[in-house]
C-alpha cells in the first residue's frame, strides 16, 4: 500500500484533464469529491506566458510539430504550476516532464 508524507495538491489542469476522459459514474464521481478539494492549484497568467516561451524553446531545439507542442503545453503549466507553489510534482510521465525540466528547473518525483 502507497503511503504519502505531507500535503497533496491537484492541479486544476490535471483535473480538467481527467474530466476530459472521464466516462463512468465512478469517475465523476471521483472527480466530484476531488473537485471539492481546496486545495487546487492553477496557473497564473505569468505561468501562461512563460509556458508559451518555453514551447517555443523546445520547437526551436528539438524541432516538435505543432500537435507535439500542443500535447507538451498541459505538461508545462503543470510544472510550472508545482514550481510557483514549491510543490513536488509527481507523475509517470517521465519523459516528457524531464524534457520539460531541462528548461524550466522544478521538482519532480517519477512514479
């Protein structure tokens, strides 16, 4: 069983993505309660920005297309979400959050 340490944050990012994808009564109903949380953390308009800056870095050094950018832009506020609050980010989403990471420093913990 997983045990965590301290306080656990959603961002409002993540939860809009999972009610994106979400299709069961269980899932909305899970996304309800998580909804309710308080402790919700969105990106300010200074993480928007930064976000677009950063994209055009990673298209000018890897080269992305545009729908690669745009599957990239949710992850980027995410971390720069977590990085305005002091908060870890955890995800399974190595990959792309270290490319990330490789502009923009934040901490990141690999699930």
């Amino acid at each position: 069983m997983l045990s965590l340490d301290g306080v656990v944050r959603t961002s409002s990012v993540v939860l809009a993505e999972l009610w994106r994808g979400a299709v069961t009564e269980t899932d909305f109903r899970a996304l309800g309660v998580l909804e309710k949380n308080r402790g919700i953390l969105t990106p300010t308009e200074k993480n928007w920005t930064e976000s677009g800056k950063i994209l055009a870095k990673v298209r000018a050094d890897r080269g992305f297309p545009p729908d690669k950018l745009r599957d990239l832009h949710f992850d980027v506020l995410i971390a720069l979400t977590a990085h305005a609050y002091g908060a870890t980010l955890i995800t399974s989403n190595r990959v792309d959050f270290e490319l990330i990471r490789n502009h923009r420093e934040f901490d990141l913990e690999i699930w």
